[in-house]
C-alpha cells in the first residue's frame, strides 16, 4: 500500500483482506473436517469490479490496484477450488446417540 494512498484505495485494501480472511477461515474449517458456511465461498464480483473501476491517480497506485486485482484473483481460485472440494466430500455422517454407547 503505497504510502500516498487515496482513501477509497485503502477501503479497497480492506476489504481485500476481510474477503481473505473470510475464505482462510471457511478453508481452516474444511481442513478440520467441519461443515462450512457456503454462503462465504462464493466469489467477490463487486469486489472486482470496485478494483476495476479504481481511478488511480499515480503511477504507485496503478501498481497497488494491479497487485491487489492479481491477489484477489489468487482468492477467488482458492474459492472456486474449495466449492468444488466441498461438492465432491461425501456428507459428514454424525453418529447418532444410540451408535455413541
């Protein structure tokens, strides 16, 4: 994040990191075996288009908005990946109380 950075560019960066740390948490939770909320696997089209759209006002700016579009476009990899990963995971079978005894 360049230092001269407008404040619609750091908002940008912000929510970058909250998608990441998102999908980190919904992968963190697939990891371990647990169920996942589907609703955050999905991929940030607004995001991207707010990154598009990001009129930069100098030549570090430009390469912010460029690395951040790169990363985000890493993310959503990792999103289309974990949903085909989660649609292919047979259903978790919970054992029942009878079964614990």
């Amino acid at each position: 994040m360049p230092a001269i950075g407008s404040d619609r560019l750091v908002d940008l960066h912000n929510d970058l990191t909250h998608y990441d740390t998102a999908v980190s948490k919904e992968i963190r939770e697939f990891l371990r075996g647990n169920t996942i909320n589907r609703r955050r696997l999905v991929v940030d089209h607004e995001l991207e288009e707010s990154l598009r759209l990001f009129k930069a006002e100098s030549q570090a700016e430009i390469e912010c908005r460029r690395d951040m579009l790169r990363y985000k476009r890493r993310i959503d990899d990792v999103v289309r990946e974990l949903v085909r990963m989660v649609d292919e995971r047979p259903p978790v079978r919970r054992a029942s109380s009878v079964e614990q005894l």
